[in-house]
DNA sequence: TGCATCTCGTACACCCGTGATCGAGATAGG
DNA sequence: CCTATCTCGATCACGGGTGTACGAGATGCA
C-alpha cells in the first residue's frame, strides 16, 4: 500500500529519453544500488556531511554511476533512510512486548539503540535535506510501537503518569543519542551504553523504583 | 588574568599596515562590535548555519565591517561564545549552591536551562567551526560547577554512586538540549520545561526517589 | 554472439560562502 | 574644524559541492 516513492529511481543514464524504465534491472544495477545505500550510511557515519563524491567513493563506484540511480543528494538520503529504517523495523519486530511493560520497554531500548547509533549520522543527514514531515513520516511505526507501550505501562500502572507520552519519548531519544555519542567519543563502552540508559530510565519511569537499597 | 584571547580583533581595515593597535577603539566601533556579537546569537538561533553575510545583516551591518572587527568566521564564532558563556557564569554564579545537593542542583539546573536554550544553536555552530577542546575550555568553569555539586551529592549519599559522573552529566546536558528542542518545535511550553527535566533527573539521581506515592 | 544496459571519466556550468583589496565617504573626538 | 579612525559598497579570486552533457567502453543477458 502507499509504494509511490522511488517510482523510478531505476535506468541509469536514460541514454536518450529515458523516462519511466521499469524495474528490468539488470542484476550488477541491482548490486551496485544496494551498494550506494550501504554506503551512504557508512560513509555519513564516518563524516556527518560526506559528499556526493564522497559516498560515490566510499561505495566503489563513480559518482555519475551514483547519480544514475539516485537524482540527487535528497533523494539518496530519503532512500537511504528509508531503507535503513525498513530494517531496524525488521529487527523491531522481532522484540516481543507482551508481558511487563518495564521489561518489553527495555528490551525495546536495547534493541532501538543499537540501530540508533549505526544510522545516527544518517539521520541528521537527512534532518538537512529533508522536510521535517518527511522523517516523521519514516518513523512513524517504530515511535508508535514505543508509544503505545508506554501509553500501556502508564494503564497498568507500571509507568508513572503524570508525565506527558511525548516528554517520555523524547528522553528516551535523546538518552540513546547521547549515549552513541558518547560512545563515539570513547567516554563509554559501546557494550555498556545500554545499561548506563536503563539506569536513567528505569527509576524515571517506573513506578516502583528499585534503585539497589530503597535507602 | 590571562586575557590572551582576541588580542588584535580591533583595528578594522588597518588601511595600510594596520598590525598591533591597542584597544583604541572609537566609541561607534565599539559598539559595532558589542551589536555583531549579539547578532551572531540571534542569527544563529533562527539559523544554524546563517552565513558572515546573514549575521552582518542581522547587526545591521555591512559584512566588510564584520571583518573588520574579526578576522575570519571561527573568529568571530568564538568569540561570540566566549561572551555568550561568560554572561551565562555571572548568572550561574549567584545560584546558592550549599544547602541539599538536590535541590542545589534542581536550582542550578534550572538557570543553565534558560542559558543553554538561548544558546544551542550557537553551540551547534560552534561545534562545527572550532576545535572540541576549545569549546571544552570555554565550558570548563561551568561544567566544574555542575561536576563538583554531583560529586558532593554522591559522597553525602543524596546521589546515586553507581553511576558514572561523566554519564550523570550527560544526561543531565542531554535533557536539557531535548527540551530546548521541543520547546522550539512548540510541543513544550517554555515554562514548564524545567518541571519536566526535573521530573527526569530527579528520581533518576536521587537515592530516595519522592515520585509522588513511593507505592 | 550481439544488443541493450550499465559504468564512469572528463569537462563544464552554476551556486554559495569565504576572504582580500581598493577607495570614497561618514564620523568621532581632540 | 580637522584628522585619524571607521564604515561599507563594489569587485575579484578561490574553493567546494551539486548537477548536467557527452560518449567510449565494459558487461549482463538472451
């Protein structure tokens, strides 16, 4: 349903016309977008504002082979985004949130920011070339999940409610990015970011709140 | 002491040699100065990355004169945060900090909230243009303030002491920066972002966590 | 094998921001 | 009122990124 972006983000160098090529991809075409996309990502994750040149490099392949597939800059990094958000869902999906909401809740922070910190560039990439809607938009299922299990806890009384869902949110973002910066930095380990963010969030959500000695 | 800093930034279009002129400085030029600094923050603030043109209109200035009063656009980026930093100590300064370390820290997060949401955009610009340890350098004296209070609170047992300091104050930067944001994106009511951080730090720091009914 | 497809280098036009230079004119301040 | 100081427009060089045009050659695919 709704699969109207990258219609036609296929035929590289439309010899003459090249209008509306249908995906008769050959297979090295196929290869060499999906290479562009891993790219992208790497190469923003090591300079938050690569270049078109750059990410061209970084992936193996010329930058007119690049713009064969891609328009422009925004163009790539909504695909980009975009595809790289498809499989953090992917990995979502998997974290079962039945059960007490504090624990689904953490194992879905765990897992959120090991995805948060491979893409964080990515994202801010895109939060400069992108309408802001857009972004919105692409994290819609992933923020509704979260949303929807906080909004359960605050029901069943495992998380406080006297605090906004969106505020909730937020620190929950916020908490993971610093965290990968952070890391990034080197004034965390990468293994023990997780914990360092349930130590914040737990007593700040929860209800009960077993600190280690209630003293 | 040590006023090494922004040695020669007078002297505007120093006509022919133009190399070591004291602090000299004609009143209006002065004042041009004192204008350029200020609308470096204001520019900034409604654009990240506003152009030395952009900032110069902002002041009401030709962008020649800019440079005339700082030699390139790092220049002048620092010594906008010098200012903007060393205004925000002399408020930091008269917050008490004896008494209860958390509500000393409840006080001083308070204040630096109002300073770090004024101010965000050009630290973001700042991070860009200058050398991380110097933006360390221009912090040091605040971050001081908020590391020691953290380490009392700890060794008094009003504070966790299992966590890092280094990650307390990170979340502590972090928040506050999320709620700038929200702020700005009117999703947060500038009032009452300072409820909400504490509402944050509060129990996630505090080793008696008052969350309103403790069960 | 043969053709459509794809790659990719070179070269170019264009925009934008920075920083320097020149020089005329305004202005503060003694 | 006179001069050193300061303002600031016009103009230019430069660098870097983006996007386009051309076209030769490699390659998958049937």
């Amino acid at each position: 349903m709704s699969g109207k972006r990258e219609a036609d983000a296929s035929s590289p160098q439309g010899s003459t016309s090249g209008v509306g090529r249908a995906p008769n991809q050959r297979a090295d075409a196929q290869r060499n977008r999906a290479r562009i996309l891993a790219a992208t990502v790497t190469a923003l994750h090591k300079d938050p504002d690569a270049s078109v040149a750059d990410i061209a490099a970084e992936a193996g392949v010329g930058r007119m082979t690049l713009y064969g597939h891609f328009q422009n800059r925004p163009e790539l990094i909504d695909a980009a985004l975009a595809e790289s958000i498809e499989q953090g869902e992917e990995v979502l999906r998997r974290v079962p949130l039945d059960g007490d909401a504090g624990e689904a809740f953490r194992r879905l922070v765990a897992s959120s920011w090991t995805l948060v910190d491979q893409a964080r560039n990515l994202l801010a990439a895109a939060q400069k070339e992108l309408p802001a809607s857009r972004i919105r938009d692409l994290h819609e299922r992933a923020e509704a999940r979260m949303r929807n299990l906080l909004i359960r806890g605050q029901r069943e009384g495992t998380f406080r409610d006297d605090l906004p869902v969106t505020w909730m949110l937020t620190t929950t973002h916020v908490l993971m990015n610093g965290a990968a910066e952070e890391v990034r930095t080197g004034r965390v380990d990468a293994r023990e970011a997780p914990v360092l963010i349930d130590a914040i969030l737990t007593p700040a959500f929860d209800t009960t709140a077993p600190k280690g000695e209630p003293q």
